[in-house]
C-alpha cells in the first residue's frame, strides 16, 4: 500500500456485505501524518491497527459493532506479550474472566490487577468468585471501589502502553470510543493512581499484593 506523503490523507473503506452502516469502526492515527480507515467487526479492527506500535503514537478508535474493551486487550497481545497488565471495568462476563485466565495460564500475561465497579461482588457473584480464583496473590490483586473507568494499562518487552474507552469488558454491541497511547508516562500514570485503591472486600485485602515497578 502506498503511503501518504507528510500532511495529506490516506482513506481506505471496506464496506460491509450489507448496507447496514451499523456495524462499523472508524480508526485515526495521528503521528506524522493522518490515516483515516473502516470496517465492521473486531476481526477488521485487530488487521487495521497494523503490527508495529512505535512510541508517541496514539490510535484514536469510534466504533460501532462487536467490539468491546477486550478487544483492545488483543489488539496489544498480538504485539507483544505482557510482563504486567491492569485492568479495569465497571463489569465483565464470566467468558471474559475465562479469556484471561486462558492468556494467564499460556503465560502471555505474567502478573495482573483487576479492578471492578462495587455492583460487580454482589450483581455478578460468581463471575467475582472466579476472577478470585485466576488472580492469585502470585498473579495480583482484584478491588472493588466505586469505579467507572474502562482502563488497560502495561508493558511488554517492546513498549508500554495505556487504552481508554467507554467499552466496558463484555459483549456490548454499541457505539463505543477508544483510544491506544503507546508511551512509557501514560503507564505510571494509571498505575500510580490504582495502586491507592483499597478494595471494599475487606475479608479479600489483606491477602493482596500491588505490585512495583
């Protein structure tokens, strides 16, 4: 493919098979020059953004179709494997808890912190039973506060890296937004401010670790 030269556009479209504008993504990355690109699915997703994260660059994402904030977790795992990774959502289901278990376990995902809204113990309890269960205090640690933010932030032999989005970590076919910064600040900066977290699980806290770096 043909590059665009500095200050001008590359658009590329990839139409759905139906009419429907429904199911797309939009994906902008701003760097030395602007690219615009679109598809459909989370497949389409995990192709566009490229195989080459570079430090400073940051991918902007509006999407609209079965992309939901573990996607941005593949999106990263395609890169690279990951020494530490924190998580957090407001919910999850319990094959996402199972996905992560499965990375844990393949050892694409060394040591982890999940953290949760304080609806997720109560609402979802066996989903919080299991994710105790894959998160060792060998692994990291799970806290429940009043938490809204859908954050994934961590580092891997070739770059550190932080995800916003507004896509909580289940199957949500909404329009959400997202975006990948790839740089070492936006990693502490997250993870600086987890690691003041107090868990609301009072019996699970004192068996936990938060881990340094």
């Amino acid at each position: 493919m043909i590059q665009p030269l500095r200050n001008k556009i590359e658009t590329e479209t990839i139409e759905p098979k139906t009419k429907s504008r429904r199911r797309s993504v939009c994906l902008k990355q701003r760097n030395v020059k602007t690219v615009y690109r679109r598809a459909f699915s989370e497949t389409q997703l995990l192709d566009l953004v490229g195989d080459n994260f570079q430090d400073g660059e940051v991918y902007n994402c509006i999407t609209a179709g079965d992309v939901d904030g573990l996607s941005y977790l593949k999106v990263i795992l395609r890169q690279q494997d990951l020494d530490y990774v924190l998580i957090s959502t407001w919910v999850m289901a319990n094959d996402d808890i199972l996905q992560i278990e499965e990375w844990i376990n393949s050892g694409k995902i060394k040591k982890c912190d999940i953290y949760v809204g304080e609806i997720f113990s109560k609402t979802y309890k066996a989903e919080y039973k299991e994710l105790k269960r894959i998160i060792s205090p060998e692994i990291g640690r799970v806290a429940i506060f009043k938490n809204h933010s859908k954050i994934f932030a961590g580092y891997g032999d070739k770059f550190h890296f932080g995800v916003q989005t507004s896509a909580n970590i289940n199957t949500n076919p909404r329009c959400e937004n997202g975006s990948i910064t790839i740089n070492e600040d936006i990693f502490h900066f997250y993870k600086d401010y987890f690691d003041g977290i107090n868990t609301f699980d009072t019996d699970y806290r004192s068996s936990q670790n938060k881990l340094d770096f």
